[in-house]
C-alpha cells in the first residue's frame, strides 16, 4: 500500500488562510504585525530564504522589512541594530538568520533578541519555557513537523517516535514537542550503535541530519508516519531529503516529500509566531 502524502505546500496554504483572516482582524483594531529580519552578508541560500519569509509575510498582511548588513559588519554594529528593534515598538517579531560571519557570535547575538520578540524561539529564555511546558514562542520547523503530524491521522499518545538528530534548532525541540503529545521519544544521533533496530521499533519517524538516503524502506515499519527534515542540495542544485522517498512511500503509512513537505510549514510558523507576538504584547487571547 502507497502511504498518504502529506502535501505541505497545500497544508501551509490552508493555514496561512487562517492566520490571514486573523491578521485582517487585528489590523482592524489597529494593530498590524510587523516582522524584521537581519540578515549579515550574502549567502545565496540565506538570501533567498529571507526573502522568502518576506513575501510570505506581506502576503498575509503582516509588514515586514529586511535589514540587510554587509558580510564584514562588526558584531557590535549587529548589537546595535538589534537593540534598535527591540525598542522599536512598531516591530512584533525579529528573526536573525543563521549561520552568521565569524566576527559576530552566534550566541551573544541570540541572547540578546527581546525574548517577547523572539519569534525563532530561540533564546534561552524561551527555550527553558518549552522545557517547563509553559507557553512560549516554539522554533518554527518543530512546529510545522507537529502540524504536519496532525495531518497523519494518528494518536501519538503512546506511540514510539523516533527523532533522527540532536540539533537545538529542529532535533531536540521537536523531541519536546512529541513528549508533550505523550509520545515514547528516542532520539537517534551520531553515536547511536544500532540505528536500525530504533527505526524498525518506530511509529512515527523524524529525520533531521541532512544526510540524503539515510532511511530506507528497510528502516521502516508497515504503516509508520515518515516526516523528513532533510533538504540538502544535490549536484544540480536540486533539494534531496534524508529519507529514500519513492521507496518508502510504499511501506509507511503517511510520508512528507522533499521538496513541498516541511519547508513550507517552516515559513508558515514564523508568520504564526510574529502573529503570536503581536497578540501577546497587545494582551489579546
Ligand atoms: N537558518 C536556517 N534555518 C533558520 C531558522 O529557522 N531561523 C533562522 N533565524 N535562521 C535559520
């Protein structure tokens, strides 16, 4: 049996409709959102995905602005942009995109976004509130996997699911993510002796490594929910996910193709949480 496609492009377009209306509805009351990026130097792909987080956002109303800083900028020049929207009041939500030059830390600069703009989810603070289930901003590709996962047409509560990768960004928050749905949580990573003994155990499998044909059909239990993170980049430029597709979709039971399963959803979340953001600020819900 051919698993169901979890078509992310027609699911992120559904739901941008609903955050649509909801902008429309705060705009009304005189509150539009508004959300700025940082980006520092020129990386194509970096480039590209921040311009892509634009268009999404004016397309459903939200405002949206590009800081654009040269590849040498120093990192107190960062600093001082970002402080400047962090006082900004017309501003809801800041997103920097990573990975930044060698001269401007990483970290110093993610610590030092306003944790109540922070629509990545990405500072300590908001990472510490998701690890005490309290409501926070959560980072936008766990998000957009959980809501492709509401798609699957499965329970997770008691379900083995198998995360693939430790990252802070997607494996280790999604990981949270599945506890909170009640789900028994494995993450697999480098280390990991016998990765396919996890797999075939799995109900529902998410793989975030960046590793092309790393999951085989071998790998797969009948029926399980198959999600892949993966979006690398072959030789001809074309996106490959971790999970070998058309081999796969012929034992699980749901799977997301690479492209058009989770990018979509990515950008769906950051406009979910700058919409998030605006409401909080204006005690609204
Ligand atoms: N670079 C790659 N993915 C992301 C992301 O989700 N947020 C930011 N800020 N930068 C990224």
């Amino acid at each position: 049996m051919s698993a169901k496609v979890l078509d992310g492009k027609q699911i992120a377009k559904d739901y941008r409709q609903g955050l649509k209306d909801q902008v429309e509805e705060l705009t009304s009351k005189g509150y539009t959102p508004k959300l700025s990026v940082i980006l520092v130097g020129n990386d194509g792909a970096s480039l590209s995905y921040v311009k892509s987080k634009k268009k999404a956002a004016e397309k459903i109303g939200i405002t949206s602005e590009i800081v654009h800083l040269d590849e040498d900028t120093s990192e107190e020049e960062v600093l001082k942009e970002l402080d400047r929207l962090n006082n900004d009041d017309s501003v809801s939500g800041i997103l920097v995109q990573v990975p930044l030059p060698d001269q401007v830390s990483e970290q110093k600069v993610l610590e030092s976004i306003d944790p109540a703009k922070d629509v990545d989810g990405f500072h300590p603070a908001n990472i510490g509130k998701l690890y005490i289930d309290e409501q926070t901003f959560v980072p936008c590709t766990p998000l957009g996997v959980m809501e492709l996962l509401n798609h699957a047409d499965m329970d997770l509560e008691g379900k083995n699911a198998v995360v693939i990768g430790r990252s802070h960004i997607v494996g280790q928050p999604v990981s949270k993510l599945l506890l909170q749905k009640n789900a028994t949580v494995t993450i697999l990573h480098s280390r990991t002796k016998d990765m396919h003994a996890h797999l075939k155990d799995a109900d529902v499998i998410v793989s975030a490594v960046g590793r092309p044909g790393l999951v085989t059909k071998d790998d797969v239990k009948e029926g399980a929910v198959v999600i892949d993170v993966g979006n690398t980049p072959d030789e001809n430029g074309k996106l490959k996910g971790d999970v070998e597709y058309d081999e796969v979709k012929e034992v699980a039971g749901a799977i997301t193709p690479v492209p058009g399963g989770v990018g979509p959803m990515t950008i769906t979340m950051v406009l979910n949480n700058t919409l998030l953001a605006e409401k909080m600020r204006r005690g609204i819900e």
